[in-house]
C-alpha cells in the first residue's frame, strides 16, 4: 500500500462533515418554495384581463335585454328625434282623460321585421304609453291566430298591416297608406320613404276621444249607380266623428243643425225645388255661415238648375273632361287614357293645406271635368292640372287633337263664396267622383287628409287634424346625427377613451414598479 493511499485517522469523518447537503425538492419541482414573482403577474393579468372582458361582454347582454323590453332606455341620437315624441304628441297622451287601446293585428316580433320604419313606430307607441300615466295601452293581436277579432270590425277590410285606435267604441282604423309615404321602385317595387305615423296615430286618438259629433247631409238623388262611392265617403265621416245623415233632397227637408252638405253625383239634374233648399240653405236667412260641396259625376252633361246655382258661386262644370299632356303628371303608364286618368294634380290653394308638409303636394285625379271660373273675384282654385292640360269636349271626334284645346292650369276642385263682411257660405265644386273613391283615398297620395281637411275646416274643426313632420331614419349608419352629438361622441372615442387607457396602464406600470 503506497503512502498516498493511507488514510489518516479522522480524515473520512471530516470529509462527510463538510459534504453539502441535497437540495429538497419542492411540490412543483422549483427550488424556492412557489411561483416565481413573473410567473404571478402573468397570471393575474390574465385573469383580470378576462374578467374584464366577461363584464364587457354580460354588460352589453344585459344592456340588450333591457333596450330590448323597455325601449324608454334606449337613445335616440338621429338628427330628427326619430324615435323620440314631438311636443305635440306629449300633449296629446298627457292630456287623456279617457281609455284609449292601440292594436296591433299581428305579433310584434313579425310586425317590425318589415322594415326599420315599422320598428320605429313601435317604439314610438311605447313611448306614448309610457307618458300617458295609464291612459293609453297597447295590445298586440294576431288576427290571424285570433280570427275572432275582426268580428267587431265587420265593415273594415283589415289587413294584419292595419294599426286599430280605439277609445270605448270608437275606433279608427289607419291603413299603412296612412302610416308612411311610399315611392314605387320600376313600376313594380314599393318601399318606405319616411314616417307619417306619430301625427296619423296623434290625430286618431283626438277623434276616437272627442265628444263632439256634428251632423253631414249626404244628398243621394240619382246616384243610384255611385251608391258604393258615397258609402265610402260616409264611413270615412263617421270614423271622424261625424254623423252622415242620407237625404233624398227633392222630397226632404235639410235639417236646421247640419253646416254642410255633400251632394253626390248626380246622374241627372236635381228639379228647381230642390235646388231652392240648396240655395235656402247657404243663404242662411241672410247669415250665411254654411257650406256645400258638389261632386259632378263624369257622365252627366245637361243640369241646368244645378248649372244655375253654381253660376251664382262663378263657377261652372265644363262639359268633357279635362286632359294633362305632361307625362311626368300621368300616373296610368302608356296607354289611350294616361291624359284622363291618374291625373297627379297640384294644390293651387293653400287653403286646406296647413297641416300637409312639403313632402305631400300632390292629389290624385281621375277622369275629371274641368271647373271653370265664371267669376274670379268671388271664386279660388284650390287643385288643377299643370301648364299642358285642357278639357276635350264630349262631342269631340276621335281625331281630335289636344294641341287645340290646351288652356293651362285647368282647376279640377274650386271654391266660391257668397255672403257679407260678417259671414260667408262656400260652395265647394269637384269635377272627379273618382278622386274620391276609396281605392284613391287610401292610396300613399294625400287624398284622404286633404278631404278631411277641408271638412273639419268647413265645420270649424281646424284643431280636429295634427300633422307634424314626416320622419326619416338612417338603417345603418350614423350620418343622420345631430352635429353636437357627433362633436360629443368623437370626443368620447378619440380623446377621453384614449386618455383612461394609456393612464390606467401608466397607473398599473408604477404598482408594478414599486413591488
């Protein structure tokens, strides 16, 4: 054994003394006991990352849920307050002493997955419920599930469009006409061009709550074959809280409460009797104060007594019918008849026009006689043709050529008075028994309100219509904000936001810092 390889005594033990001890093994493998200090701060802005974005995401369902049920928490940030009430509309539902039920004929879901305006109206309603302090209810009925429904409705051809105001057993129906202004798209395609609806839905609930009714006279001599036009008319009236009341004028009396009759295209002249009581009757014992409208019918040519009381009112009923050679006027397309009939006229008056906006100065004519004024000074042109329009006699040829009869403007609708400085009585004349019937009236023209408006009018109910300002709204963008909101918004998004990140992230670095 070599010197080197003697151990000397204790030498082992020493070296066992001195050896390093194992390094125990920590739960994750890790040499300090737990997750490093990076390791933590990862985690946890993860987790605090997600967190926020599961709160971004529950706040906005929550958000959309309420929107949703209860549209009061929804704003409108459209230029026009599309969905917000007008001033007068809250006037209107914070003023009901009365019950009023608006009714939908279908289920709410489908009826505003027509179209966005369809949506808007909606909302609309629930807003007026919402500040009607009870008074005003809204009920969503599909007629089609519930046929039942329309039985209260026998005499109204409903359609599941309609929208029914009822207040006790009052009602007025109002048709989609009625609600929105249409343009047709290539002859074929009609859609929505803005919303009528709050001022039609305004001036529903001030009918269906009136308490006041007066009395028409609706003179049905020789009108056998227009029965179905005055009938329209009537419920036209009645739906307005009017109370038409049919006469037979050669064998009747007019009533001494009535302030207006409607004498309804007679197919043959009324005899002198008759026309005395019309005369009797505007003349008033000398207070005037009354009115009259006369509706030609298109085929009757000889009346002279009715002839005799116009010409007192300096007008006269041409004998043919009046043509307008402007195409752009001709809504009929091409064809024999495109001159005569669908006539778009224009309102020569703004007489009866206070509550139709600028958007709705066309009416609609159809096989009319002309109405000539006799006498200017006592006579006023409320609706006519445009510069290239005539009237072609009855006995002309079919070579007849319209170059030779064009006058210009010919009138279609005209008024003239007679009476005093204190009072005075209107005869109203309309050459068109067509502009009148139901399929114009409840056409997108205006038809419908402008003869309403004349009758409130004529029967001092000036108050009796709203019409405030058709509404347009933007489906999918923003270009119809208001210029305040849109300053307010961009600075929201590119200063105020960007300023709360960038010091949030400053704020989270200095923690980290300080740690």
């Amino acid at each position: 054994m070599s010197e080197n390889e003697i151990k000397k005594p204790g030498e082992q033990e020493s070296k066992k003394k001195s050896a390093p001890a194992p390094a125990k093994k920590t739960p994750s493998g890790g040499k300090h006991g737990g997750l490093s200090r990076k390791s933590k701060h990862r985690i946890t802005s993860v987790v605090l990352t997600a967190l926020v974005l599961a709160g971004v995401i529950i706040l906005n369902v929550i958000a959309s849920v309420l929107t949703e049920r209860f549209s009061a928490m929804t704003a409108d940030i459209t230029a026009n307050g599309s969905y917000n009430l007008t001033e007068q509309t809250e006037k209107v539902v914070t003023s009901l002493k009365k019950k009023v039920t608006i009714y939908f004929l279908m289920d709410r879901k489908t009826f505003e997955s027509f179209d966005n305006y369809y949506k808007q109206l909606t909302n609309l309603v629930d807003n007026m419920v919402r500040d009607s302090g009870g008074m005003l209810s809204v009920e969503y009925v599909d007629i089609v599930s519930q046929p039942n429904f329309v039985n209260d409705y026998s005499d109204e051809n409903l359609q599941t469009s309609d929208v029914i105001v009822k207040c006790g057993k009052k009602y007025n129906v109002l048709h989609k006409e009625d609600l929105f202004n249409f343009e047709l798209m290539n002859q074929q395609y009609q859609y929505i061009t803005s919303s009528k609806a709050e001022s039609a839905i305004d001036t529903a609930i001030v009918k269906v709550t009136s308490d006041r009714s007066d009395k028409i006279v609706i003179v049905t001599d020789h009108t056998e074959e227009n029965n179905s036009g005055y009938l329209y008319l009537s419920k036209v009236l009645t739906a307005n809280n009017y109370e038409p009341v049919t006469l037979q004028i050669e064998s009747g009396e007019i009533p001494d409460n009535v302030n207006t009759v409607i004498c309804y295209a007679p197919t043959a002249d009324y005899n002198e009797k008759a026309v005395e009581k019309l005369r009797g009757f505007l003349y008033n014992d000398g207070k005037y104060g009354k009115s009259m409208i006369y509706i030609s019918y298109r085929n009757q040519i000889k009346s002279p007594n009715i002839d005799k009381l116009l010409d007192e009112y300096g007008m006269l009923v041409s004998d043919g019918l009046a043509f307008d050679m402007d195409t752009s006027r001709q809504m009929s397309g091409a064809s024999s008849y495109s001159a005569y009939r669908y006539i778009a006229a224009s309102f020569r008056s703004k007489m009866y026009t206070d509550n139709i906006t600028k958007d709705d100065q066309t009416v609609l004519a159809d096989y009319s006689r002309g109405i000539i004024a006799k006498n200017e000074n006592i006579t006023e042109s409320l609706v006519s043709y445009s510069s290239k329009s005539g009237i072609c006699p009855f006995d002309a040829g079919d070579d007849w050529n319209p170059d030779d009869y064009i006058l210009g403007n010919v009138s279609v609708l005209m008024q003239g008075i007679s009476g005093n400085d204190e009072s005075m009585s209107k005869l109203i004349v309309s050459g068109s028994t067509e502009m009148w019937n139901e399929t114009i009236m409840q056409s997108q023209f205006v038809n419908q309100t402008y003869w309403l408006n004349i009758v409130d009018t004529l029967n001092h109910r000036e108050d009796n219509t709203i019409r405030l300002e058709d509404k347009v709204i933007t489906d999918y963008s923003l270009q119809g904000i208001s210029r305040q909101t849109s300053v307010i918004t961009g600075v929201m998004l590119f200063a105020v936001l960007p300023v709360l990140i960038i010091g949030a992230g400053i704020m989270v670095f200095v923690v980290r810092r300080r740690k």
